[in-house]
C-alpha cells in the first residue's frame, strides 16, 4: 500500500510540475489548428507506455518462474532457458509490433 502511495505522490509531483509548461502559449500557428493531432500524439504514447508495461510485466514474470523452476529441478536448466529466451523473443516481438503501430497511427 505505501509503495502506491509513492507511485502516485510523485505522479502528482510530475503533474504538478508540468502544468506551467503546459499553459504556456503557442510559439506558432500550426500548433493552434485544430485536426486532433495531439490526441493522435497522446494516444500513440498511451498506447506505447500500455505496451512497454505490458511486457515488461510478461517478461518479469516469465523470468521469475524460470529461475523458480531451475531451483526446483536443477537438471532441466538448460531446457528451462531455452524456453524462457524463447519466450521473451516472442514478447519483445509482439511488443515491438504494438509499438509500431501506436506511431503509424499518431502519424496518419
């Protein structure tokens, strides 16, 4: 519980930090139109930050159980390892595809 409480506090530092950049005026008038391209940006952000989250949290857990099956039977190492880099390469893959298409789309 205290280790949300941090996450949170200091998300709400970062917020509050930001804001003054944030209110500051447009330095041209491109960036005034109105065609939805900073949602598009935040969007793509949102959706790149979901991904890297998402599989940092797979490969954590996959190399958690790995190291946990290792020490309960020591011999099948090697098989254990090779799955796991297996899968890990197979998140890394998916992930890295997301995120190729959270900047193709912010980008359209």
């Amino acid at each position: 519980m205290l280790k949300l409480f941090q996450i949170l506090m200091v998300s709400w530092v970062v917020l509050a930090i930001a804001s003054p950049a944030l209110a500051q005026g447009a330095a041209d008038s491109d960036a005034t139109s109105s065609d939805g391209s900073g949602l598009k940006g935040l969007g793509a952000a949102v959706g790149a930050g979901l991904a890297i989250v998402g599989a940092g949290f797979g490969i954590g857990r996959i190399g958690g159980q790995a190291v946990e099956g290792i020490s309960r039977q020591p011999e099948a190492t090697g098989n254990i390892q090779t799955a796991m880099i297996i899968s890990a390469a197979l998140i890394e893959g998916a992930t890295f595809f997301a995120l190729v298409i959270c900047f193709m789309l912010s980008t359209q």
